[in-house]
C-alpha cells in the first residue's frame, strides 16, 4: 500500500473527502492505526500527559519526542507521521526551528512536523518549509502556552474569531500544508476551512474540517477520569487490560499459570 502524503490529505480537501488522525507513541500503536486505516499518525507532546505522566505538555523535550518518533515511525508503514515541536525547540528563531525539525525528521524519521502558535510565527514556518520540511499548523487553543491563556479554554469566541481566521490564512500563505485547530467554535472552524485552500483538521473544531484528531487513550478509553467535551470514546481498553491483568494476577497465586502447556 502506497505511503499517504501530503497531496492525498490536499486531494481529501479537494474533493470533499474527510480524514481520520490519531496520536501514537509507540510501535504497537503506529502498527494497530496504520493497518486500522487512519491515515495520518501524530507522535503528540501530549505524549508528557499521556505517556509520561506529566501535568501539562511543557516538560517533554525534543529527545524525548525523537524517541517516540523512532517508535512510531517504525510501526507505520502507510500512515504519514507527523512530529510535534515541543515547547522550547522553536520559540527562539526560525532557525532554531529548522534545526529541531531537522532533527525530527533526520533523528526521528517522521514526514513532517506539527507547530503550536499564530501568525507571528509566520516566518518560522517559511523557513522550516524552504528546508524541505512539510509544516502542519496549530491554531486556537495551543496547550503549551496553557499558562498564558489561562488554562485549557476554547478560543476564538466572538471577536477573537477573527484572530485565529487571520492566524489560520497568514500560515496557510507561509506554506503550511494544514491547519489544526484545537478548540474553536465551530463556525470559526468552518470559516477557517473556507479562508484556506489547505485541509484543516479538528479537535474540538466541530465537523466542518477536513480531518479530525484524536489522543489515542481518549478516543480508545485507556485513561480515567473526566474527558474533554470533545472526546468520544470508541472503546473501554481500560477495562479490557484491567480485566486481563487481575486474571493473570488471580491464576499466577492460584497456580493454575502456567500450565503444562506453556511449560518446557
Ligand atoms: O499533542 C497532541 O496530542 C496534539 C493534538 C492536536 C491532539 O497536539
Ligand atoms: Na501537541
């Protein structure tokens, strides 16, 4: 099966197709969501939340996302991987961010990257871009600067609409090849697809975008506690491995594993 690129997610737009995205980070999730068919894969910096255990996405460094890069990529063999740029890998100049997403794609080998912020990072963009590098925007609610925006809030509301549309067409222009948007009304979303001749990918952005993107222990319910209003989860694989693992405990002291049939 051919590699999807990003002229198929350009063609989804097109012609009116829709797109599915998942996070991964790791071998077995890559390999499940390829052959699942999702087409584009994202090793996430939410991989500080979901895989790390951190509180909020700023910790996880750019070795670490070049780890899980590795990971990924080596599980995926039709999925396009995109990376994220953590925070602090790109903020300085736009050459500090050809250099880390030289280092996603050299060190990680991913096939693009994923940039959080607005139109003032236009010029990074370009620049990430001219090294041949495919850059996918992110727009509205940007986690790593969570602590600026005052926390996790949809953006865009009312006359900040505007901001994220005029964000959104501003990195489209400095060639990004997609916009994400995390957390923005939905007719902000719409309009945004609309004002950009680039797919566009939701989450929390209503149904109107190209394509949609979920974390992976969201959508397939490995996580406890309270989620997202954007969240649907598909499964209960947190049950299923809660499941699997007092059973396994249950026969190892009743003795009844192993048995002779895995004895030698
Ligand atoms: O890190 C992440 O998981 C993301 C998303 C858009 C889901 O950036
Ligand atoms: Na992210």
């Amino acid at each position: 099966v051919p590699r999807i690129r990003t002229h198929h997610l350009q063609a989804a737009k097109d012609s009116g197709r829709r797109f599915a995205m998942l996070t991964a980070y790791d071998q077995y999730a890559a390999e499940i969501f390829d052959a699942a068919g999702i087409e584009v894969l994202l090793i996430g910096d939410s991989a500080a939340n979901n895989v790390l255990g951190h509180a909020t996405t700023l910790p996880i460094t750019l070795d670490e996302m070049i780890l899980f890069s590795r990971a990924v990529t080596r599980g995926a063999s039709r999925s396009l991987v995109v990376a994220d740029l953590p925070f602090g890998s790109y903020e300085v100049s736009p050459a500090q961010g050809v250099e880390s997403s030289v280092r996603l794609m050299k060190e990680g080998l991913v096939h693009a990257v994923k940039m959080e912020g607005g139109a003032h990072y236009a010029e990074t963009v370009r620049a990430i871009v001219r090294a041949g590098i495919p850059v996918m925007a992110h727009v509205g609610f940007t986690p790593q600067s969570e602590h600026s925006l005052g926390g996790y809030r949809v953006q865009g509301r009312g006359e900040a609409g505007r901001q994220v549309i005029d964000d959104a067409v501003a990195l489209a222009e400095a060639g990004a090849f997609c916009i994400l948007m995390e957390m923005v009304p939905a007719d902000v979303a719409a309009e945004v697809d609309r004002a950009v001749s680039v797919p566009t990918i939701g989450i929390g952005a209503g149904s109107a975008t190209t394509g949609q993107v979920l974390v992976w222990q969201d959508m397939a319910g490995l996580r406890s506690g309270k989620q997202a209003k954007f969240v649907k989860q598909f499964a209960d694989v947190r049950s299923v491995l809660s499941d699997a693992a007092r059973t396994y405990g249950d026969q190892v002291r009743d003795g009844s594993f192993p048995g002779p049939e895995h004895s030698f």
